[in-house]
C-alpha cells in the first residue's frame, strides 16, 4: 500500500509499541527511521554539554528503534539529522520519496487532547503526504475495520479515497462517517460512485453529529482512523460560500480525541489544532 514510510524515532514508551505496530499492519514496505537534534530556537546559548546530550539521546532513539524493527524481521535505513524538526522531516520526505510518516503524539491522558504540541502542530502543516499517529497502545495485528470520516471538503474526499483504497488492500470493512451539512441526495451517489471504482464495499453512517466526543466514541469501536487535517482550499472555500454553508472544521475535534491509531490526510492551511 505505502511503499516507502518514515518512522521518526524518539525515546519515549509509546514509540517502541509504533514500531511494532506499523510493520503488523504494512510488513512488505521500505522503511526509514529519522532521528532528529533540534535545538530551537536559541541555538546561540546551546553549550556543548546540552549538544552532547541531545545527540548521545538521538542515537539511542535511532538504534532502539531499529532493533525493534529488526525483531519484525524488517532492515531499516538509518539517519540522523540535525536542524528544526518540520524542516528536516519536510525535506527528508521530499528527497526520499516518501509515503507515509509515521509518529507518536504522547499527549497527556488527563488534558484528553486539547491541544497538540508545537512541533507536531507544525509537522501537521508542513508534511503534504499521509500521516499515522497514535497516543495510546493498539492490538499488534492488521486492522480489520476502518473508519473514515467525511465532512465534504475537498481535502476530506482525498480522506475517503486513501481510506477506501487502504480498506480494500487490508480486506477490512469500511465505514463512512458523514459529518457535513449537504444533504444525503447531494453526497450518497458520489461517494457510493467512487466506492465502485476503487472496488470498495462500504457502509454510510449520515447520523448528523457535531460533539467530537461523541464522534470519538464512535471511532473507538474501529481498529483504524482516516480522515482530512482539517483544511479547506480555495475551491472548498468558493463552494462553501456560494452555499452558505459553515467553514466547520470538526476533522480537527476528531483528530484530538480519536482513541485508536489515525491516518491524516490534506493540508492544514488556516487552521489550528490548538482550542
């Protein structure tokens, strides 16, 4: 399904259970695992004790989770990069042919996802190609049901399109859930259209819900989350206008508090994951 996917290493618990899950779910792509020293923004009072430290840390990450990989019976490329953290992973991807990035977000249970850090926020916007994160451990196996959801945007259709595409390659069921305001008539037949082409059988849940937490609740009953960043381009914009219709982004509530593993898809131009 991803060719080639990038796993950025860290040193925290919850990257070692990432490292084995990718690899249950896709164990027949390439993959790269990028370690990153970043040291802000006041490089000038970084003393050489403190850059020591940080690469001594990325080392570790880096070979940690290569042998994790390597359990998995998977041969990583290896690569330790030092500048900001959005900038390398960016060029990283670019340079390498990238498919999908790969991350944790250990955020702490007790805020429930208000907000995401900055430098993932930042990742979020500056990394074009599909993302998967997870906060919380997942079942080592393939997911046998997926998720999508839907609000009508034109980054939201390219959701559903890798969702569709990722539930036929994994055999899993497919559900759609739609969240936006057009009616069923103005949506079910193109979804159902490019349901038929990609050769995906799929369920449409149009029960109008606008609390994420309910719709958290939902997703939580699915083994794998796909959906938009949350963004609108300018077509989306033009359209929505025209319509009269509200700029909601609910993606991004979903994304906050989707309890399973979650693929983001499209861009976040104008947006934040911050409340």
């Amino acid at each position: 399904m991803f060719q080639k996917i990038l796993i950025l290493a860290d040193n925290y618990q919850l990257t070692e259970i990432l490292f084995r899950y990718t690899p249950h779910v896709f164990p027949s792509s390439e993959y790269h695992v990028l370690s990153t020293i970043d040291f802000g923004y006041d490089i000038i009072s970084v003393t050489p004790y403190v850059e020591d430290t940080l690469e001594e840390s990325a080392l570790r990450a880096m070979l940690h989770c290569a042998s994790v990989l390597e359990e998995a019976g998977i041969d990583s490329r290896r690569t330790i990069k030092k500048g900001n953290f959005q900038a390398v992973v960016d060029k990283y991807v670019r340079e390498n042919g990238i498919d999908l990035v790969v991350i944790e977000t250990y955020i702490d249970e007790e805020k429930k996802k208000s907000h995401f850090s900055e430098h993932l926020e930042g990742l979020f916007r500056a990394v074009k190609i599909p993302i998967l994160f997870m906060d919380r451990p997942a079942d080592l196996k393939k997911p046998e049901s997926v998720c999508i959801l839907y609000s009508g945007t034109e980054y939201s259709d390219d959701a559903v399109s890798l969702g569709m595409r990722l539930s036929k390659w994994l055999g899993a069921s497919c559900t759609i859930l739609y969240v936006g305001t057009l009616k069923s008539h103005q949506v079910f037949p193109h979804l159902e259209r490019k349901a038929k082409r990609i050769g995906a059988r799929v369920e449409i849940d149009s029960v109008g819900r606008t609390s994420a937490r309910e719709l958290a609740e939902i997703i939580g009953s699915y083994d794998l989350f796909v959906t938009s960043r949350g963004g609108q381009s300018w077509k989306d914009k033009v359209m929505m206008a025209f319509k009269g219709l509200p700029l909601k982004n609910i993606e991004i509530g979903a994304i906050m508090y989707a309890p399973i593993p979650t693929i983001l898809v499209g861009e976040t131009s104008g947006v934040s994951y911050g409340y």
